[in-house]
C-alpha cells in the first residue's frame, strides 16, 4: 500500500483532440463550466436543441451523486471508486465523502486526458484521507483496479459510482453494459455499493432520440436505456430504498426540488453486495 497521506497525479502524456466533442467536456458546458472547446459547445448546442432538459439532467445527476455518496458514507463505507468523473465540478465526490469520514480514500477514473489537468481539483483532500486520478477507460476495468489498488484496498468495501457513464456503452457484438458492469464488480468484496445513473428514453422518447442521434453524429456512442434494463445491471445486489427511480427521486433533498422524471431523464439507484 502506498504512504497513507501522499497525493500523487499519474506522469502520462497529455494529448487532447479539441476538435472532437467529447461528453465529459460537454457534461462540463450543461454545468456551466468553462473546460470545454469549440466542438465540444457545438454539439453540446445541437443536444440541448433535441433534449433541451440536459442542463437540468446534468445538475440532477450531481445531486443524486452526492445524495448516493453522503448516504454511503454515513452507512460507514470509507472507500470510493468513481467512474467516468469528468471535469471537476465542486462539491466533488471525494469533498462529500470527506466530509463524513475524513480518513475516506477516493479514486477517480476517466478518458479523458483534460481531467488530469484538473487533477489538483480532485486530489485537493483531507490531510487524513487520501485522493487518487487513475486515466483509464471504463471498458479496461482491470487497468483501472490494478491502479486504483494502490489507494484502495479491494479486499474491504468500497463504493463503485458509475454516475452518468454507462449509457454511453452501446450495446453490440463483443460490448455491452452489463459486461462493463460485472469487470469491475466481480472483484468487490462483499458490504461493497454500486451506484447508478443512467439516461431513459420512457419519460420522453423523441427527444431522446433526437438526443441520441446528436452524440452519435458526434462520434460518441448513447444509448437510452428502459427502468428494467437499467435495473438489471445492479444484477442480484439489494437495492437501497426507493429502488430505481428518476433520479430526482432518490431520497431527495431541497436540491431535487422541483426537478421533474421528464426534465431529470434519468434513473438512479444504490445496491449493496450481501
């Protein structure tokens, strides 16, 4: 195990095609953000035109991150493994987790290599805890654990948040979500937490379709994915309470207010293993 309070970035190389959208990018322009390129607010653009809720869809999808992660944290989980992080957005995940168990350990993981400019952001931790940034793709999930085992331990519990990310896992020969899904979750110990946000088409399925031809006509794969096949990708861990519902729905708080399921446009659940 590494030293227990070193903060350390990955030394790679940083080469970033800005002509190119990117979703991580395009997430980060929903938010408000300013780390983001003339592609990148272009089809962001296009997409707000099909799904003109994306803005409200990105903020919903925050709130539940943080609800699912301060929910966790409070059941005792000091461990965290997110998926698919993006451009840092504050509170991040490792600041809410932190702020219920400041010894907590949080591993972030992304492809795109504009994070790791914006590592600082993310490894900006407790003095106790520690904060990792692994660049990795979510279909590799073995270079992603051998490097997030540096911080964490996976013979403990951990949460794995996969927030936002895996409806851009099209299904085909050889790909699919579930399978990216079991990667990661078959060498979790048992009290671990998987956490899920993931687009639908059943609250509004044109715009939805709108929303998906924009990301494809981009060159990033999306794809809608119905309550019970969002729900089959926790396979048979326990779902917390309410289930998979719209995202604004789960446990919310006064941040979910006023959100509808059509603006939200996402489901989101929590389940435990054992």
């Amino acid at each position: 195990m590494a030293d227990e309070t070193a903060q350390q970035t990955p030394q790679i190389g940083i080469n970033l095609n800005i002509h190119q959208a990117h979703s991580a990018r395009m997430y980060d322009y929903y938010l408000g953000g300013v780390t983001n390129f003339p592609a990148d607010r272009e089809a962001a653009g296009r997409a707000l035109d099909a799904f003109p809720n994306a803005r409200l869809a990105a903020h919903a999808n925050r709130a539940f991150m943080r609800r699912a992660t301060r929910a966790i944290a409070e059941l005792g989980i000091d461990q965290f493994l997110d998926i698919g992080t993006g451009i840092p957005t504050s509170p991040n995940l490792h600041e809410v987790a932190q702020g219920v168990h400041a010894g907590a350990r949080v591993v972030y993981a992304d492809n795109d290599p504009i994070v790791l400019t914006h590592a600082e952001a993310l490894l900006d931790g407790t003095a106790q805890g520690r904060t990792d940034y692994v660049q990795g793709d979510i279909r590799d999930a073995r270079t992603i654990l051998e490097a997030a085992a540096q911080t964490l331990d996976l013979e403990r519990p951990i949460a794995l948040s996969m927030v936002a990310v895996l409806h851009f896992i099209a299904d085909r020969p050889g790909q699919n979500a579930a399978d990216v899904v079991d990667a990661f979750i078959s060498h979790l110990a048992p009290g671990s937490y998987l956490v899920i946000s993931h687009f639908t088409a059943d609250f509004d399925p044109e715009a939805t379709a709108r929303m998906e031809k924009v990301y494809r006509s981009s060159g990033t794969d999306l794809q809608a994915r119905t309550r019970e096949e969002v729900t089959a990708l926790f396979q048979d861990w326990r779902l917390l309470t309410p289930g998979v519902v719209a995202s604004p729905r789960w446990n919310p708080d006064a941040d979910a207010a006023g959100t509808t399921d059509a603006q939200a446009g996402c489901y989101a659940g929590v389940a435990r293993l054992g």
